[in-house]
C-alpha cells in the first residue's frame, strides 16, 4: 500500500513540475505588455 501512496504522490509532483514550466514558458510567450506596446489603442475624445 505504501507503494501506492509513494507512487501517487511521486506522479502528482511530476506534474506540478510539467505545469509549472508549462505555464511559466506560456506567460513568457504570451507577455501581456508587448501587445499595448506594438498596438497601441488610440483613446478617441467624444
């Protein structure tokens, strides 16, 4: 039973791991302000 537990716990950290750098590499690529610096919105005065 202990295995099991070693296992589970091993499989879940592995995937903290993959998602951490998955999402770490995604909000890199993904980098919010190069969208406001290369299309800037043009405020428009009514």
């Amino acid at each position: 039973m202990a295995e099991w537990w070693v296992t589970a716990i091993g499989f879940i950290i592995c995937l903290g791991f993959v998602g951490g750098i998955f999402v770490y590499f995604l909000r890199e690529t993904l980098n919010s302000e190069d969208s406001t610096r290369i299309d800037a919105v043009k405020k428009e005065i009514d």
